[in-house]
C-alpha cells in the first residue's frame, strides 16, 4: 500500500524504495547530522516504530551531541494522538510534544 501511495508524489521515476526524499531513513549520515533537535512519540505496536527507531538512532549516530528524543508510548497504535477523548496516552503525547 505504501509503495503505491509513494508513486502520488513521486513522480520523476526511479525507485521510491530507495530515495531520500520518499522515505528519510534512507539519507546518508551528514544529512542526519545536520538536523535541528528532533522530538518522535511512536507508539509501541504501531507498524512505523521501528523506522522511528532506527530514525532516531541514525540521528544520534550522525551527530552525539543532537538533542534526539523518542518517546515510546505503550499499548497504542497509529494516530493514537488524535483520539484523546478515548485514550488517555494520545493527551499524553500532546502534552509531551508541546513541552519539547
């Protein structure tokens, strides 16, 4: 499913599976050292925390010294910050977001 999204605006050709500008994780070392402070809350079984993991530690690998933060929110899935009337854990992590 992601593939074909990815084609919506990838539209130069190539491989999206392989381009930068598609999918960030896949930069070289000097563009993740150049990043400003990066803050992530992922939840713990949302199928995108492991590239937010392996974002993060990309970030922290490239520059030591970069304020690089995640937050792994137990129990949630995707976009459970945009149902804060059911789930307690999505008004935690907009608290969490704006305190970074």
């Amino acid at each position: 499913f992601m593939l074909t999204i990815s084609f919506a605006y990838f539209r130069l050709g190539g491989d999206p599976t392989t381009y930068m500008y598609i999918s960030p994780i896949l930069a070289p070392p000097k563009y993740f050292a150049k990043l400003p402070p990066v803050y992530i809350h992922v939840g713990s079984v949302d199928p995108l925390s492991d590239d937010s993991i392996r974002f993060i530690t990309k970030v922290r690998r490239a520059n030591p010294d970069s304020k690089a933060v995640l937050d792994l929110i137990p129990k949630v899935s995707h976009a459970y910050m945009h149902v804060t009337n059911f789930l307690r854990e999505g008004q935690i992590a907009i608290n969490l977001s704006l305190s970074y």
